[in-house]
C-alpha cells in the first residue's frame, strides 16, 4: 500500500463544485489502494478578504491575533471537503494544524515548523480515513496557533509527507507545471518535465510563486519526491527530485520575478550636494 500527499490552493478549492472535484481526487487516490492525507488552503481569495478586514480595523493589527484570523479560513476548507467525501460514501476526517500533531517556533505569520507527532493522522489512516489536514498553521510549545507565511500550505504538504515517510507529494494548482516562467504574464512559457530541488529552490526564493520556498527546502533535505500538476485535469505535471534524466543541459532552467515590489531610484544633486529620491516606482509590498 502506497502513501500519498495531495495539496490543494486555494483556486483549486475556490467553490464548492471545485471541493467536490477534489473529493473526488482524494477518493480516486483511495481507490487506487494509497493511504490519502489531503492538506488545502482557504477557498479562494479568502485569506486577503481576512487580512483586507483586519486592516479596516487597524492599520496595525496584534500578530497573534492575525494568526488566529488567517488560521480560519483553511479550517473551513478542511471541515466541507470531509463532508464532500462523506456524502460519496467514503470515510474522512479533517485536522486543524495542532490537531494534526505540527508544531512550530513561536514565531507570528511567517513560522517554521519544528516537529510534527503523527500519531493521530497514523491512527486515522489506520482506521481507513482519508485525512484533511489544514495547511499554513500550526502551534507553538507555547499552545499559540502560528501560520507558516503566505502560501505556506505547500509546506505543511511537503513537511507532512516527511514525517508520514510518503511516497510522493502532489501540489495541485491552478497551473499544469512548472513553466520555464509564470505563464500568466508569458503567454509562451514552456512547461518543464523534471527540475532539480536546487533549481526550483533557487526560482522559488526569487520569487517564482508556484511553490512555497520552505516546501522545496523540506523536499530535498528528506528527498521526497514532489510534482506540480493540475488539479483538476489529467495532464502529467512537473517533477521535482534530485535526479534528472532530460533537459539537464541548460544552463538557465527557468526565470522568477516578483510584481509587488517598490523600485527607489536616488540621485546626487550636484547643485544642491544632497541625495534625493528621483523615482519611486510601484505599489508598497503588503506587508501580510
Ligand atoms: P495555489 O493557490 O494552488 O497555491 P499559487 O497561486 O500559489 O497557487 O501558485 C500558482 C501560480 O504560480 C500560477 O497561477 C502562476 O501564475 C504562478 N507562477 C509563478 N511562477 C511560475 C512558474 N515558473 N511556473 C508555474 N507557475 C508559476
Ligand atoms: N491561505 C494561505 C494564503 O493564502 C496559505 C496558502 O494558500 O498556502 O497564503
Ligand atoms: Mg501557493
């Protein structure tokens, strides 16, 4: 019997037509004879309507209390995929980050995590359950729920497949792979078939928002076998592993870039024999 980790975003888990898709993924891995632990983001754009409604109560909301908001919208996903699959006559439990064992630094929105017991998630799947787990949270020794930072589900992903001893980790997105760049703003982005975890850790940290950075940290120091596909259609995705078979001659692989970025240009004045600012380009980058 195989193990599986499948991660669904938060577009793939947008409406509830999309969570009875992914149920219904979740259930075909099942049927296929794997052990099924399934980690989602909150539906849809909801984590920045949560952050958008902390800001129009403060300009400086507490951490802690901003961990404690942004930790919800993952639990709602959690609770309606496990109805999703009880209502196909399967068996399925959802887990919040604490209950799922996963234990962090007490560090506020951007926490590594530091241990995960997986004795609950073991027993479940031991009584034949498809696990759900919330991403992007877990606890600290302290008992504060924590977030890992934006986008950080594919890291409760991958770190679970880790300490589950998975055999592979699927990312399911709203993209079919890994392009050579983001295909939203490049119309002719080629997909990538295989990339090594250094390539894709260096496009990750330089911002290539396809994977969470800290994911493919934990891919290649456990060597778990991660792929990048669509959710919903069958179309072979990217894989990413250490070893590579094809393309493993090119040089540059692929280029990240960030949008949100703010560009200040300063220059001497001679006349005047001070520094000021010539140009100052772009929006603030939020700062949640
Ligand atoms: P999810 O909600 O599933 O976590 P994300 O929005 O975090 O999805 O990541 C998927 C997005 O990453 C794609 O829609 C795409 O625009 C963007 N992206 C950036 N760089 C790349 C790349 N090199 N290859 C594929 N997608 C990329
Ligand atoms: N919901 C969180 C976010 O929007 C985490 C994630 O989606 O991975 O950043
Ligand atoms: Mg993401």
């Amino acid at each position: 019997m195989g193990r599986v980790v499948l991660k669904f975003g938060g577009t793939s888990v947008g409406t509830i037509e999309k969570i009875k898709k992914t149920a219904d993924q979740a259930i075909r891995e099942f049927e296929k004879g794997n052990q099924v632990i399934v980690v989602v983001s909150a539906m849809g754009k909801s984590t920045d309507r949560l952050v958008d409604m902390a800001l129009e109560i403060s300009e400086h909301p507490s951490k802690r209390e901003m961990d404690m908001l942004l930790s919800t919208g993952e639990q709602i996903t959690i609770s309606l995929l496990s109805m999703a699959i009880h209502e196909k006559n399967y068996e399925a439990v959802s887990y919040t980050g604490w209950q799922a064992g996963i234990t962090t630094e007490p560090v506020a929105s951007n926490a590594r995590i530091l241990d995960i017991d997986t004795e609950m998630i073991q027993a479940a799947l031991d009584k034949g359950q498809i696990v759900i787990v919330a991403g992007f949270q877990g606890v600290s020794g302290e008992g504060e729920i924590t977030t890992l930072g934006r986008g950080g589900s594919d890291t409760t992903a991958v770190a679970l497949a880790a300490a589950l001893e998975a055999d592979k980790c699927s990312i399911c997105t709203d993209v079919v792979g890994v392009f050579t760049t983001d295909p939203r703003y490049v119309k002719n982005a080629r997909k990538l078939s295989q990339v090594t975890y250094d390539e894709m850790l260096e496009l990750a940290n330089l911002g290539a928002g396809v994977l969470h950075p800290r994911a493919v940290e934990y891919a290649k120091n456990y060597r778990i076998p991660l792929e990048v596909r669509a959710s919903h259609e069958i179309e072979v995705g990217t894989m990413i592993e250490e070893e590579m078979t094809v393309e493993n001659t090119k040089v540059v692989r692929g280029i990240a870039f960030e949008d949100k970025i703010t560009r200040v240009t300063i220059h001497w004045d001679k006349k005047r024999k001070h520094a000021r600012i010539k140009s100052f380009y772009n929006a603030r980058r939020s700062q949640y």
